[in-house]
C-alpha cells in the first residue's frame, strides 16, 4: 500500500434557507467521487450563519435537513468527513489568530461584506466583516490543496491564499496554500424569475429558485414560468437572452451534453420544449434523493452519530495544525 499522502479537499455549505438544484449543480454534485483521490471534509458552516440573526429551532432543523440532503446526495459519511463547523472550536481559534495576520483594508475590499451590509444595514456587525477570515481559517485549519468554490467565492479564497502566504512568511511553512476548485459548467446557476442573479436559497421569491425537495409538480411549475424572452429563440446568449441562457446552462449540467449540441438539437422549437425537458431532468434528479432523505431523516440516531464521528475526525485533523500554529507562535505547549 502506498504510503503518499492524499490531498485534501474541504468546503461547505451556509445552514440558511433551502439547498436548491444550484447548489447541487454547482457544489455538491462536484463533491461526489473525490474522495478516491483525495480526504475530503464537508461542513456546515453554522458560526458563519449568525452574522445574520438566527432562529434558534429553525438553524437546528436546517442543519440536520442539509446533512441528511449531504448524505442523500451521494456523500457516503464512511468515505467523507461530515460535520458541523460549531463542533470543532480550533475554527474559532484560528480565526482569532488569522486575525491578526489579516488588513483592514483587505477585508474593506471584500464585494460580499457590501453585499450583505446593504442587505443588513441594521446589524452590520463585526463579525461579518471578518467573515473571510473565519473562511480562511475554515480552509487553512485541514491543510486543504483544493477548494471548490463558485465565482462569488474566488475573492474569499485569494484572501485566503494571501493570509497563509504572509504567515508562512514570518514562522516557516505552516499552513498549505491552498488552489480553487472551479467546476467548467455549472457553477453558477441563476435564479428563474431574475436569471442575472444567482439562484439563492435564502431568497424572498418561492418560485425563483428550485429546492432539492420540491414536489415533481412543483418543479414543473416554476420552470414553465421561468423567465424566457419574446423572440421563442433558443440560443446561449447571457447578455441578451439570460433565461434561455440559464435553461441551458443548467440542462448541461444536468445532461452533460456540451451547450452548443443543446442550441443545435433545439432549434427550431419553443421555449415549451426546452423548459419540458429541464423540468424532467430535475425531477429525474431529485426524485432518488428525496426518498433517500426521507429514509436519512427517519433514523435520528443514525444522523447523530454521523455528526459525532465527523466532528471527532474533523477535530482530530484540526488539532494537529493548531498546535503547529501554537509552537510557531512560542505558545506554551498544553
């Protein structure tokens, strides 16, 4: 048996609102399968979640509804690491360390800090400024090689390759430099009704986005009112023609057929055609994954357990680089 070391892989997920067919498309279907080549740890990102106000019972219930959806979607708990970022506190310790090897002025460019302060001007707290920083040390704390990430997550990550960089500068090679993941289609799958948005799972709008456990009518339903244009033809264009350019987008990466063969096989038809067959590949999708969910969210016991054996290998992985980061430091050893 080899003894090289595997790379490792680690990314997550925010426990807010409901995961939809974006961030299957764009996330979890590009997890399935690394862990032949790589350890890979998969998070809830729950201390992310509270630098917007949280109902309590609500956070509990989504964090239990997206990691029986993790294991629903193909994440075999025996082959990755599952857990909730809150159960394993060198997050946090890191990230106060992280802190102050981070600019004011970088975290002052972060886009999404504007974002998400506009969205909530009344609790524009520190917490989600510094944000990036926690996500650094999400990162840096399991000497992750590669991170998937979509395009509005790329900043985070530059961020973070610079903040390793600079530590690694001062105290010697501590933390791995970590390089994006980015899936070629797929991504970023926008919304049905403002398809120059990302789809969001937390948005206002319930016939915008398509949840992982909508009914097959209701998938059907939104996708027929989707956004489309008046000219009825089909062509990838996301200036001009951004539904239709959505629709296809999203039929690739549920088909994987190449967009061009798409436009090719379509022409001549309607938008009805186009937005038929997206509706019964999403419901082809997800009609597997909704029983195996129900079957998941049936066995409280087992969903524990995969929580506590997670949380105890996460741990385990973390402890190693705090103590590292504790000795390059001059800590006293505990």
């Amino acid at each position: 048996m080899s003894s090289e070391k595997r790379p490792t892989v680690l990314s997550g997920i925010q426990p807010s609102g409901r995961l939809t067919i974006g961030n299957y498309l764009g996330a979890l279907k590009h997890w399935l399968g690394l862990h032949d080549r790589f350890d890979c740890y998969y998070m809830l990102v729950d201390l992310h979640a509270i630098t917007v106000r949280q109902d309590r019972d609500a956070l509990r219930e989504r964090c239990h509804e997206f990691l029986a959806l993790y294991i629903a979607c193909g994440l075999d708990p025996a082959q990755n690491v599952l857990f909730v970022q809150s159960h394993v506190p060198q997050h946090a310790e890191l990230a106060w360390v992280l802190n102050t090897y981070t600019q004011m002025g970088e975290l002052n460019r972060m886009t999404q800090f504007k974002d998400k302060s506009a969205k909530h001007a009344d609790n524009i707290n520190a917490g989600l400024f510094t944000y990036p920083v926690l996500m650094a040390a999400d990162i840096l704390l399991y000497q992750a090689d590669r991170v998937p990430v979509g395009d509005d997550q790329k900043q985070h990550l530059e961020l973070t390759r610079d903040i390793a960089q600079r530590f690694n500068k001062v105290h010697g090679p501590v933390f791995t430099v970590p390089e994006p993941m980015i899936p070629p289609v797929g991504a970023r799958i926008m919304g049905l009704q403002t398809p120059t948005a990302k789809m969001s799972k937390s948005g206002d709008a319930e016939t915008d986005a398509l949840y992982l456990l909508d009914p097959p009518e209701v998938v059907t339903r939104k996708v027929k009112r989707a956004v489309t244009d008046t000219d009825n033809a089909i062509g990838f264009d996301v200036a001009a023609k951004p539904g239709v350019s959505n629709l296809l987008s999203m039929l690739a990466a549920l088909s994987g057929e190449a967009i061009p063969a798409l436009v090719d096989r379509f022409e001549g038809k309607g938008y009805g055609h186009l937005k038929g067959e997206v509706a019964e590949r999403v419901v082809a999708l997800l009609t597997p994954i909704q029983t195996r969910y129900h079957e998941v969210r049936a066995a409280p016991d087992y969903l524990q357990q995969v929580l506590r054996e997670g949380a105890q290998r996460a741990a385990g992985k973390a402890a190693i680089t705090l103590d590292r980061v504790h000795d390059a430091l001059g800590y006293i050893p505990r």
